[in-house]
C-alpha cells in the first residue's frame, strides 16, 4: 500500500481480488497478535507522526503500541491544543484564524516522519465539505510519505480492519461458513457521523464472504457509494432474524445532513431482541452510551466480544504500518 485511508488502498495480489487483499491483511494481524514482538526489526528506526485533530483513546493507544510493536517510536501531536491553526483551502487568504497552511506544514511532517497519521472529524454542517476529504487529500499530497488514517469526515478504515479481524477471528470458533452480519442504527443523544457506518459497509462488502444487512428508520440512509451490494431494511427485527453478528452504531441523517430526526429507544439492542438471531455477537466500536445505543445487559453479557474488537486494534494497526514500511522503503 502506499496510504491507507480506505479499503481501496489495498493492493490484491497477482491475480487475487480486494477480498483476498482484505484477508491477507487480517492474517498478518493475527500472527501480530500471536507474537507481538516477532517483527520488531521492521520499524527499526523509523518515526509515525500521530496528528490528532480531534480527540481520541482507543485509536491513539493502540497505533503507539503498534509502533512499538514494531520497533518504531510514535510521536503523538494534538494540533488543536498543541500546534497552530492549520489553513486547508488552496489559496486561502490567511486573515482570520489560521496561521500556518498546510502546503508548509506537511512537508516539514514529511521529513520529520516516515509515516504521517491524521485523525480527523466532520464538521457535519456541509456534507459537500466533509466528503471531500480535503484534510487527508492536503496531506497526501504535500507530506510526500504515507498516509495513514486514524479515522477522516467519512471513513475509519483501521476500525473496519479490526471489525473483520474480529469476525474472522470469531468465526475460527464456529462452523458458520457465510455469516449474516447485521449493521444496526442506535438511538443517541447527539449527531454522530456517519465514518464508521460508512467505512464498515464498505469493507464488508467489499470483503464478500458474509449476507450483509444494514438496518435503520427511515430516512437514516447512508451514502450508497458505500453501500452497494447490501441488503437495507427498516425493520430491525427481520434484519436481527438469524444473525450471526449484529454491530451497532449511531450515525446522524445523510441526505439532509447531520441531523437527528428521532432517538426511538425502541431501537435500542437488548437482548429480548438477541432471541430471534443465531446467538449473535454484538460488536460497538466504543466508547458506547449505555441503555442508549446498548443494554447493560448485552455488553456485560456472553454476547458481547466488544472488548476483544478493541483489544484488535493494535494488531490492524500493526499489521497497516508493517505493510507501509514495507512498501514504502
């Protein structure tokens, strides 16, 4: 890979598909898992700069274990308490707010670092803005090293690799051939983005080896650009019949962008509503609002594998920035 911002930064293999790509990587994650400290010589000397444009936990501690993993040191900058305003507009003229643009910026990171992470969030106020990408697109192109995502305005790639670690991983303890995997909307209490709904729908099924089904109330539609090949219900319950794993997560309104229309706690997953699916795992993203989006009862309960998703996130990001050391010598 050269960056890796979506799944379609994969590279198959000579005669191989985006499928095989995708479960290539996974392995690779495992064996991390397996022996963590196996491929320490790989980031001998190297350097990934962790720019945070908005707050995180999980995704910020498992890239610096990761790096470590591999013998790399991270650098962790939160640029909107520790560094100056940053301009992404070509062209801008710098009279108000901002103070240094990123065309100056990134290519310093680039001689700093041999990989540039960035954690970027939405404004969900201009859909057309947000899905731009214009943050991650600036760096890309002036950092001249590669790009990592640790979540952008649209999609959160190193969760989805995780997502199907995880399922993969889970599904080794099982005889499910083809699982049903069930994305299930959760009320909340404010507007959240669409990214990991998004970069989840289009990992899966780009992944192809699951019937998957996106589930939501009426107009909670999700760009189709990342949804293609999904079947899309508003009734949870015939989406939950015989599920295999259920995800559930929040996202606000598409078409008229970021808003919240209801929080039915009717959609709430509970585990009244696990009895129709096939003992179902039921995956969060976290952090979780509980009795919210999940019961108390499902996530401290045997459905939930919640905390090994999370515990996955070290080995997706490994396994990512073993691949970009790799390939970008």
């Amino acid at each position: 890979m050269k960056h890796f911002t979506s799944v379609h930064d994969l590279v198959p293999p000579p005669g191989g598909t985006l499928s095989t790509a995708i479960d290539s990587l996974v392995q690779r994650a495992l064996v991390h898992k397996a022996n963590p400290a196996a491929a320490r010589s790989t980031g001998a000397g190297k350097r990934v700069g962790c720019l945070f444009l908005n707050p995180s936990m999980r995704t910020r501690l498992s890239t610096q274990i990761a790096a470590q993993n591999l013998g790399m040191e991270a650098i962790v900058f939160n640029v909107g308490s520790e560094g100056w305003a940053l301009e992404f507009e070509e062209e801008a003229i710098m009279s108000g707010t901002t103070v240094e643009h990123v065309k100056d910026a990134a290519p310093v990171f680039g001689k700093y670092f041999d990989i540039l992470a960035i954690r970027t969030f939405p404004s969900l106020k201009n859909r057309e803005d947000d899905y731009s990408e214009l943050y991650i697109r600036q760096f890309i192109k002036y950092a001249g090293i590669p790009v990592l995502s640790l979540e952008s305005a649209t999609l959160h790639p190193l969760q989805s690799l995780t997502d199907i670690i995880t399922i993969t991983e889970s599904l080794q303890e099982t005889n499910i051939k083809r699982p049903k995997i069930v994305l299930s909307w959760a009320p909340h209490v404010k507007p959240l983005p669409q990214c990991v709904a998004n970069s989840f729908a289009q990992w899966i099924t780009a992944w192809d080896k699951a019937d998957f089904v996106i589930t939501h109330p009426e107009d909670y539609e999700l760009s189709k650009e990342f949804t293609q090949g999904a079947h899309i219900t508003h009734n949870q319950d015939e989406a939950l019949k015989d599920a295999d794993f259920v995800y559930v997560k929040n996202w606000s309104t598409y078409t008229d962008y970021g808003k919240i229309y209801e929080s039915d706690p009717k959609w709430m997953l509970n585990n009244k509503k696990l009895v129709t699916t096939n003992h179902a795992r039921v995956m969060h993203c976290l952090p979780v609002r509980r009795n919210v989006e999940l019961s108390d009862e499902v996530l401290d309960g045997p459905n939930s594998i919640v905390t090994r998703e999370a515990g996955n996130r070290v080995w997706a990001a490994q396994a990512v920035l073993e691949n970009l050391l790799q390939h970008n010598g």
